[in-house]
C-alpha cells in the first residue's frame, strides 16, 4: 500500500508541474505527458490489484427467472358423490310370528308336534318352488327339505310348517332353519340369522286323560275283514284334482293329506289310540279319497267307525262318505254323514249284509263343505273297519 501511495503523489506532482511550468510546450506534449501519467496510474492500480491478496469471493446468486403471467382459471370445486341407494336383496326373509310352539314349550319324550313360523318375503323375488331346509342344531326328527306349497310375492306373509318329534331324552333342544329357493341358494332372515323351535322335553306325569278301549261289539268272535286304520298304507289316496298324494302325509300340504295319529285328544276332549287323519283339499269344495285293496265280505258283515274333528277344534265342517264297487261294478255310495266341530264324536255303522260273499273294494272320502277353510277340517276317523258280525 506505502509503494502505491508513492506512486500516486509522484504521478500527480508531475502533472501539477506540467501544467505550471512556463515555456512553449505545444499541447500535444502536454496531452502525452497525461497520457504517461495516466498509462503510469493504471499500470500500478493494475500491479497493485494483482499483488493485493483478493477478499473470500462471494458466489453469485442467481437471477430469478420471470415467470410469465397466465390467466389461469382457480380449479373448480369437485363435487362430492351423491350416495348410492343400497339394492334390495332378491331373497330374504322377515320373522312375523311363532304361530305354533312358542319357545319353551314343554313336550312329553318321543311326542310328536307340528311347528309352524309366519314369515314375510321382504325380498325383491317372488318365492316359487321354494323350500324350507335344515340348518344347524336338533333337527328333532323333521326333514332335511320341505317343500313350501304356493307362490308367495314380494310384501305377502306365509305360514311354514314342519312335523317334528321331541327327542326321547330329557332336557332342552333347538333346532335352526332357513329358506332355500329354486336355485339351491339358502338364505334366511334380515338379521342374517336362521329362525327356530326351541322346547323342553320332560317325562310325563299322570293326566287325567283316559286312553279308551277301542270300540267293540258285544258278540263274540269278532273277525275283522278289513282294517282301514292299518292298512291306510296300502290305499291309493287322491284329491279332487286327481293328485296323488303320500302316506303319511305332511300336516302343511295344501293339496290334502293324509296321516295315522295315535293318543291324540279330539274334539270331545278324550285321546283315542287309532285315528286316521284325512284332510281335504285346501281349496272351496277340495276333497280326499282313500281307495283300498278288494277283501271279500263275509255274511253278516258291518262297516263301524267314529268321525269328528282333530283337537280342540274351533271350526270344521265336511261330509264323511263311504262307497264300495262290488264283483267289479260301479261304485255304491253306502254312507255319507254331515259333521261340524259341535264337541262330539259321531258313531256310524253301515250293514253290509247285503254284499255277502262279493269281492269288495272301498273309499273313505272327506268332502270341505261350507265356508270354513279347508286347511282347518282336519277330519278323522276313529278305528274305522269292516268287521263280523
């Protein structure tokens, strides 16, 4: 720094003394000594940059690159989805009501019942060749499929039943069941659950209930020619559209049915130890036909029975009718009796004397007759047979 002060204040004295000094200098000596003196200056600002120790150089920054304006629109809001109504299954089932057996009941060991749930197709699909199948538990005898009779449409309530029977071993039981549609799809409630019957089993106690004697004819050496109540069997039953029907029969077939019961209570209030259950058809005027194996009558012969109504009946209303064909002939109607649910038991005997010695073949037939539902007229008939004398 001391040698570039120096040089500075001579440069300068040098100048101060040219422009002073007296004489006949022309200008451009006057201009080239400023021009030394200015070459002079520069060259030793120039030596004294490059013997100067330089400061920490600073990087640059970079510039900022302008962005050029838009006119860019600000983003729309997206709208929220609107919810999505959720589909009605096509199969599905709403619990109504046990109409039958409500849980707990209690029941004798080996007893045989009927259960029967309400339930409504709360479903989109109308049910149609549906059935009722066995899902988990005590099945209690019942079966692993039963058919659902009729169509039932979307909205409407139908009664299902099945005939079970109580395990012989005392104590508490449950048996689970669902719905199966045509498809062999098994669906159940709209809880996801299945539905079920719940009982108790106890061993009796003494009723005041009398198993009577069956009915007998005071003469001895009674032969009985044909026994309608043990060979039911045997018969070929119809309805009156023709269709042929099982033995036994399901107690919830609409097309009719036919059943033997033993020890059950009928209308009169007292249990009876062989009865034949035949019901009508579930239709206004349906009917029920049993026609059995030919026997041949002996002399003297007589056709006894009782007929009434099944349990503490609160409506029924049929005709009993009995026909035979003779030797191959057309058929005889030999009785028929008007019955209603009135409490008691009627008794009838037709005298066949007439047909001795002629190969006979018999129908026991029940007929729906006024204006109560047939799946009430839960007819029966009470040790029916041909018999001598």
């Amino acid at each position: 720094m001391r040698k570039l002060s120096a040089l500075i204040l001579f440069a300068g004295w040098g100048l101060l003394i040219a422009c002073n000094f007296p004489g006949q200098a022309t200008p451009r000596a006057a201009n080239g000594l400023q021009t030394a003196a200015a070459m002079t200056v520069q060259a030793a600002l120039t030596q004294s940059a490059a013997t100067t120790p330089r400061p920490s150089e600073v990087p640059e920054q970079p510039s900022a690159t302008p962005v050029a304006a838009t006119d860019t629109p600000p983003p729309s809001a997206t709208p929220l989805p609107s919810p999505t109504a959720t589909a009605q299954p096509c199969n599905l089932a709403h619990f109504v009501a046990d109409v039958t057996v409500p849980d707990d009941t209690i029941f004798k060991p080996g007893e045989t019942f009927t259960k029967t749930w309400r339930l409504q197709n709360v479903g989109t699909c109308t049910w149609q060749n549906y059935s009722l199948v066995f899902d988990s538990g005590d099945p209690m005898g019942g079966p692993a499929i039963q058919p659902i009779p009729g169509t039932v449409a979307p909205g409407q309530e139908v009664d299902v039943s099945v005939d079970l029977t109580a395990p012989s071993d005392e104590g508490e039981y449950k048996g689970y069941w669902r719905l199966r549609d045509d498809k062999g799809v098994v669906f159940g409630l709209t809880t996801g659950n299945p539905f079920w019957v719940a009982i108790k089993v106890v061993k009796p106690t003494p009723t005041p209930f009398v198993i009577l004697p069956l009915p007998t004819v005071p003469v001895p050496n009674i032969t009985v020619v044909q026994d309608f109540y043990s060979d039911a069997p045997h018969a070929t039953w119809t309805n009156n559209a023709n269709v042929h029907l099982p033995f036994p029969g399901s107690s919830n077939d609409s097309r009719g049915f036919v059943r033997r019961v033993t020890g059950v209570i009928l209308e009169d209030g007292q249990a009876y130890s062989r009865a034949l259950e035949t019901n009508p058809k579930w239709s206004p005027g349906g009917s029920i036909r049993g026609r059995y194996p030919a026997v041949t009558l002996p002399a003297m012969a007589h056709f006894r029975a009782k007929i009434g109504f099944l349990g503490a009946c609160s409506a029924g209303d049929v005709w009993f009718r009995l026909y035979g064909q003779f030797n191959g002939g057309n058929y005889v109607l030999l009785g028929s009796w008007h019955k209603t649910c009135d409490g008691t038991l009627s008794a009838v005997d037709v005298n066949l004397s007439a047909y001795g010695g002629q190969q006979a073949v018999f129908t026991l037939a029940v007929y729906a007759a006024g204006t109560t539902p047939p799946s009430q007229d839960r007819a029966v008939w009470v040790s029916p047979e041909v018999s001598t004398p």
